[in-house]
C-alpha cells in the first residue's frame, strides 16, 4: 500500500512546467502578505546594505593609492575612517536584514503549518486511506521548513545579488571600460550553465524529497505497529525496506552530487579564466600608465564580488527550484479539497435521533467497482435499539461509516430526523453522535481528557459518573494517578478492555441522542461486557442506539434485528420473529457466528 500511497501525494513529477512554477510563486506570495512588513523592513535594510557594501573596493583602492604613493599620514588615515564607517554602516544593515528575515521565516512556517494541518485535518477519510502518516507529517515538516527557509534565504541571495551585480558594473566601467568590457563578455556563458544545471537539479530535488517521503512512511508505519513486527519477527524485513527507500534517496543524491561537482568544477575554471585575462590585460593597462595600481585592485575586488554576486544568482535559481519543488508539494496538500464539504448549517433545538436509510448504495474510493453497500434501507425511529448482524465484511461497519459522514453514498439517502445528514452542521450533528469504533483510539492524553474529548467543559462528576457506567471506573482508580493517568500513545499502556470502556465512557458522557457502538465490547469479559450493556440499557431510553455486536446476549434485547448480507439488509425483525424464519439469523446463530455468552454470572 506504501507505494500507492506515495504516488496518491506524487504530482506527476514529469510534467511539471514552468506555468505550475510561476503559479507556486504566486502562491508563495500571497502567504508572504501577512509578513510584508518583515519582508519590506528586510529589503529596505537589505537594499542599504548592498548599496553601501558597493562602495567598500572603491575606497579600499584609495587607500592602497595613498599608501603606495606615500602621501601624509592624515590623509591615510582619513580614507581608512571612512572605510570604516562604510563598513559599520553596511553590518549594521546586514545584521538588521538578517534578524528581520528570520522573524518573518518564522512566521511563515508557523502560519503554513497551521493552514496544512488545517487542510489535513479536514480531508475525506479516503484522503486518509490513501496515504501514510509519514508522508503527510513529512510534508507538514521537512517540506515546509525547506520552502520558507529557501525561499526567503534565496530572495535574499537574489536581491542582494542583482543589486550587487548591478553595482559592481558601473563602478568597474568607472574604472575600466576596456576591462569590464573583457569581463561582461564571460557573463552570458556562465548564465547558460547555471541555467542548465538549475533544471537538473530541481528534478532530482523533487525526487530527492519524495522518495524520503516515502522512506519517512515506512519508519512511521513500523513504528507505530511495533508490536505486529516484533512478533512476526520482521524487524530485518522492515529494516530492510527502509534501507531500499534510502537507497533510493541516495540515488538521487548521488545524481545531484555529481552534477554539483561538475557544476563546480566548470565554474572554477571560468573563474580562472577570467583572472588570467584581467591580470594579463590589466597589467599591461597599469604598466602604460592607463589605470593607477589602487584602482586596478579595486577593480579586481569588484570583479571578484560580481564573480561572487553571479555564482549566488546562479545558487538562488537551484536553491529557489529546490523550494519551488517542496512548495509545490506543500500547496497541492493545502489546495487539495476534499471531496465532500462539512458546510451544513442545519441545527435545530432539537433532534430526536431519527435515523433513515434510504436506497444506501456505496462503494469505497479505493475500490469503485464493488459495491459495498447495496440500496440498504431501514429505519430506526427515536428511542430504538437496532442491531446489525451479518458475517464479518457483509458492510455493518460502512453503514455506522456512512452514518457519521466518513464517506459519501453513492446514491440513495441518509437522514436524521427527515434531513439529510449532509445538511446538518458538522459540529452539531457530531456533538449529538457518539460512536464507539472497534478499535477504540485513545489519545496520548490523561484518562479524563481522554473521556471528556470533544466535550471540553463538562464537569469531572459526569466524566467520573460515565466511567462508572462503562464500567471503568475501578480500575481508573486503581492507577497511580486515577484519571490524571496518561493513557500513552494511542492508548498503549491500557489493555484492550479498558481502552474500550474509556472509549464507551466518552461516548456516554456527551449524552447523545444517537449512540453507535461497533463491536464496542467486543474486548470485554462476559461478566464486564454485560456490567457495561446494563449501563447503556439503562441509558438509552431517550436515544436511539444502533449496536454491530456478535455476542448474542446484546443482539437479543434489540428492538429490530438486521441482517446484513453482503451489503444488503437480507432479514429484518426481533430474535424470535427471525428464528422462526429459518433463514440466515438462524444459521448465524446455529452455526455459533454470533456467539452465546451464557458464560456470564447472571441474566
Ligand atoms: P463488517 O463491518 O460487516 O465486517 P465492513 O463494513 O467493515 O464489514 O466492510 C465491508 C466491505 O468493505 C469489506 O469487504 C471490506 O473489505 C471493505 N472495506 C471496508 N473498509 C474499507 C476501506 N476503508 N477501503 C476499502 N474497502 C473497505
């Protein structure tokens, strides 16, 4: 599934044009807005700081002028202060840029992850079939740091860069038309490498970030399903694959390297080359007396910082193509909609927990062609226990699934209350839901936030009352630290049990109107199992219940019994009615699908 799940975050890496670039830059820019007065506070200082910084050569060959022609010392002296204080003026402005920037990056980041865990957090289930935590964590860390972090260091680079490019120009052709002509002619050659080297590079970046997203969900996985490895002994295997994914990684790298080494290397010698030329040439200009010894130097100090200002232009377009390779990522997971929208607002006072399918059909996203669901419809009207019955994979599950909005029905239709449950306010209709899964999730939080999630500010009295009817109560207290307990990450440190009856505890405590339990104590011993339906007997007369079980005790006592056959209601009615119809209730129970608990003290 791991490679699926990559290619489900993968754009197609090929394909990427120019166009896709520009509108990532916009993107980019609009989420620098909030930030622009960091931003044009770090320009401005910025600007000030390569202004200034242009005229340090300059003033340099004055004072190399001075002292070779052994004028007073007064006037050394004078032209060495006034290097100096350009040289305070342009740290202070680069130190002011530097911090400036830094804040605005932070800011940045900050804001970016938030809007993508936004965006994660409100993605379709399926979104969430599809991928691995590890890639969408990755995108939400490394993806993001290394596109503020680019993005800004290279503006900055670029700026700087241009404005240094610029400036060293002029002040060479002040010096030394000829000179600078020579100079200027290697320009275009070395623009023509950095560009093709640029767009080699930003390929295998991207590659280079998607494959240790990959690798990324491979350590996640495993790390999380420690258990199933260890005890399949698998830890080689997995080693093993994540050290295929690095390979992979390594790979790329080893591409990149090699192209940075030939980078380098060409770079070099087109340095080189023009060195020799501006000393030959230039020498001959000093000796016939065209130019004065300081200001050739200053003239080569200017060549060398253009020469510098080019190479960053060139590294801002590899640096900027790398950010624009994990921006691309980053925007197409917080431009990505899901695809159905939570944008009901109907709320009424009250909901009396009606609940209809009608004509459910579905198939799961994953797998289009089969039909899950197949035009299930029934009823549970207020106050109703239903169960669902039926062979493990016959669709109970996807109807609680359906129920609580993770998918949308193919066609046919869900309503509470007569409306349709995409109309309701997401929040509300949830507020009013409890669903307790089969395999109850736990946060790495204490026990009482655990059972108070999503019900902030109830009061610790009804969090301790729900643990006392799921039964949990007892061995909460006998934790060391009771219900401030940390329940671990996904609620490691409980046993199955317990964590189920946490789960119920946090169902029970928002006092829904409609209570979904699937399979929810199918963990419990029949003696806790039966403290447990008690309770929620006892509770849920003024709600409507709809219970998967396949313990027959629960399934007994159900107002209506149906029986689901792949993905249909195959039977509908109470126990005895359906035994008497000797169809597939009765098989279920005979051939002990639904197991008889009469293992348990008392009835
Ligand atoms: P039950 O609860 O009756 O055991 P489910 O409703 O969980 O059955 O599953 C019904 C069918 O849907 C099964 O065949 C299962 O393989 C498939 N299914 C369940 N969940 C998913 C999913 N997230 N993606 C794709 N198929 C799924």
């Amino acid at each position: 599934s791991n490679e699926s799940s990559a290619s489900s975050l993968q754009s197609n890496d090929e394909n990427i044009q120019i166009s896709s670039y520009s509108a990532t830059t916009w993107q980019l820019l609009k989420l620098c807005k909030p930030d622009w007065h960091y931003i044009f506070g770090g320009f401005i200082f910025l600007l000030a700081a390569s202004v200034t910084e242009i005229f340090i050569p300059y003033f340099e060959g004055h004072v190399i002028n001075d002292i070779v022609k052994s004028t007073s010392d007064t006037q050394i002296r004078d032209a060495i202060i006034t290097l100096g204080l350009i040289t305070f003026a342009t740290s202070v402005c680069t130190g002011i840029r530097g911090g400036l920037f830094m804040v605005a990056v932070a800011r940045m980041n900050i804001r970016i992850r938030n809007l993508l865990f936004q965006s994660v957090v409100k993605q379709d289930i399926s979104f969430f079939d599809q991928s691995t935590t590890g890639e969408i964590t990755s995108r939400l860390t490394s993806d993001v740091t290394k596109m503020s972090d680019e993005v800004t260091l290279n503006i900055n680079t670029f700026l700087r860069g241009i404005i240094k490019v610029i400036g060293t120009t002029i002040f060479m052709f002040v010096l030394s038309f000829r000179l600078t002509v020579v100079t200027l002619i290697s320009l275009p050659l070395i623009a023509i490498i950095v560009d093709y080297f640029g767009e080699w590079y930003k390929k295998l970046s991207k590659s280079v970030q998607d494959s240790l997203a990959s690798a990324n969900g491979v350590a996640e996985e495993v790390c999380s399903s420690i258990k199933t490895v260890r005890s399949f002994a698998c830890e080689s295997y997995e080693i093993q694959r994540y050290a295929k994914k690095l390979k992979i990684t390594y790979g790329h790298k080893l591409k990149q390297a090699i192209l940075y080494a030939g980078f380098e290397f060409t770079n070099e010698m087109l340095d080189l080359a023009i060195t020799v030329v501006t000393l030959y040439y230039g020498g001959h200009l000093v000796i016939t007396g065209q130019i004065s010894g300081g200001m050739f130097i200053a003239f080569i100090l200017y060549q060398l910082e253009m020469g510098e200002s080019v190479e960053d232009l060139g590294e801002v377009y590899t640096g900027l193509m790398q950010a624009v390779g994990a921006a691309d990522k980053v925007f197409e997971l917080l431009d990505r909609k899901s695809e159905f929208t939570c944008n009901g607002t109907y709320a009424p006072a009250q909901l009396s927990g009606h609940i209809q399918f009608k004509d459910v059909s579905f198939s799961y996203p994953s797998n289009r062609e089969r039909m899950v669901l197949d035009k299930v419809s029934f009823e549970a009207k207020p106050g109703e226990v239903i169960a669902l019955v039926g062979q493990s994979g016959s669709g109970k599950s996807t109807c609680i699934s359906l129920l609580e909005r993770f998918y949308e029905p193919a066609s046919g239709e869900i309503l509470i209350d007569s409306h349709p449950i995409s109309e309701y306010d997401h929040e509300y209709l949830h507020r009013k839901m409890a669903l307790v899964g089969q395999e109850p999730v736990l946060f790495a939080r204490k026990l009482e936030e655990n059972i108070a999630y999503g019900h902030e500010n109830c009061e610790f009295e009804d969090i301790r009352q729900s643990a006392i009817e799921a039964n949990a109560d007892e061995f909460i207290q006998d934790l060391h630290h009771g219900y401030g307990a940390y329940a671990g990450e996904r609620g490691h440190n409980l046993s199955g049990g317990q964590k189920q009856r946490i789960a119920i505890a946090r169902a029970i405590v928002r006092k829904p109107c409609i209570l979904l339990l699937d399979e929810a104590t199918s963990a419990l011993d029949a003696y806790s199992e039966h403290l447990v339906q008690q309770a929620i007997k006892a509770n849920c007369k003024n709600r409507t219940v709809i219970i998967i079980a396949h313990r027959l005790s629960t399934v007994e006592d159900a107002d209506r019994i149906l029986v689901i056959d792949k993905g249909k209601v195959a039977e509908e009615g109470n126990h005895f009615s359906l035994l008497a119809k000797n169809g597939i209730y009765t098989k279920l129970v005979k051939n002990q699908l639904l197991s008889t608990s009469k293992d348990s003290p008392q009835q």
